[in-house]
C-alpha cells in the first residue's frame, strides 16, 4: 500500500476565503459596506437578498431567499446557520445567529389538504409562507430553531438548543423546552454602546438611533 502524501500547506491550516465586494453586490439585491461572506456559503435566490453594513456570514451558512430575506447592520450568521421555508426573514442591527441555529420561514401543512415535500408538483402541495422577524441585539444560539410567523423583541436572547415556537419579548432572556423566560438584559448600557459605535463609524454624533428594533434594513 502506498504512503499517503501530505502537503505542508494544506487549506485546512488556511484561513478562510471572502467572497469580493464587487461580486456581491453584482448578485445581492442591497449590499453595505464591509460585509464579509465566507466562500462556502450558500445564497439561494440572491436577487432577493439584502446585507446591511458590517455584516458576517460564515462558511456552511445557507439562505433561501424565498419572498424576501433582510439583515441589518453588524448581523452574524454563525456557521451552518440557515434560513430556509421560503417566506420572508427580518433581522435587525447587531443580532446574531448561532452555529446551527435554524430560521424557518414557512411550512407543509399536514393537516391533510395536500401531499407534502418539494419532489410532489405545487398543485398537489399545502404549504404556508410565514415570516420570521429578529429584532435588533437579539441573539439566537446554538442549534436553535424558530419556527414560521414569529417575532424575536429587540434584545432577546434565545438560550442554546431552544424551540422558538411564539414571540418573544424585548430584552428577555429565554431557555428550555417548552421555552420559558429565565432574566433579563440590561438594555440601556447595549444602547449606549451602540451608539458609541455607530458614532465611530460615521466620524460624526450619531443622527440616529441604533438597535431601534425596526424590522426594516436601518442603513
């Protein structure tokens, strides 16, 4: 048996490679400054895609653009993150999203309407596009999964490896299955860091609020 070759440079060691400036914003539909999208990445349906400033998305993520998918300023998507379901994501200013964590957007229906999975044609189909909706600040942790049509309040923390299955409140700290609420976080000190930010950014005070938790693309 032969001797495998090993390289002493292999790309295992290597850091990670970046997607160009220029190439994302010939295929994203909006693209802000310094986003940074590690090849490996999948954007599925990119013309329907937006990425505010400052923005990561690691290598392993997966976004299906389905109707409509937003991401603020300084979000992350951590690896083998995905949004998927083929509705509408929202994700505001600094949130982020854990490793594995699962955004899911939409849904078959089993109550019995029709067939189920994307091998059967439409018209045999039941499927029901929702929307998923991320405040700014909140954080989603690892291996988590929020469900369709429900809305995560600016600042809340979802505790690894939760089932996110209603909405959630602004700046609560939430756990366990069935998730329940478990603290609190300190909102103005995060307010006032992020302004702080914003303000060095600019170059200038800041004209805005940021982490207002508007469900809309601040920048």
């Amino acid at each position: 048996m032969k001797t495998p070759k090993f390289r002493s440079r292999s790309a295992v060691f290597q850091p990670g490679e970046l997607v160009s400036e220029e190439e994302l914003a010939r295929h994203l539909k909006a693209c802000g400054r310094r986003v940074r999208v590690f090849v490996g990445a999948r954007l599925l349906n990119p013309e329907v895609i937006s990425v505010g400033d400052f923005s990561q998305i690691d290598e392993g993520v997966t976004i299906f653009g389905g109707e409509r998918v937003e991401l603020g300023c300084h979000v992350h998507l951590a690896f083998q993150s995905s949004i998927s379901g083929g509705g509408r994501c929202v994700i505001g200013d600094y949130a982020g999203i854990g490793a594995g964590g699962r955004l899911v957007t939409g849904t078959e229906l089993v109550d019995g309407s029709g067939m189920t999975n994307p091998t059967v044609p439409s018209p045999y189909r039941s499927v029901r596009r929702g929307r998923v909706l991320i405040g700014a600040h909140a954080l989603v942790l690892t291996n988590s999964v929020v469900l369709p049509d429900v809305t995560i309040g600016e600042g809340a923390v979802v505790a690894a490896g939760s089932v996110v299955h209603r909405d959630l409140k602004p700046w609560g700290i939430y756990g366990g299955n069935p998730l329940t609420q478990i603290g609190v976080r300190d909102a103005d000190r995060i307010h006032e860091l992020a302004a702080r930010l914003l303000s060095e950014e600019s170059g200038e005070t800041p004209t805005r609020q940021s982490g207002s938790g508007k469900f809309e693309l601040p920048c």
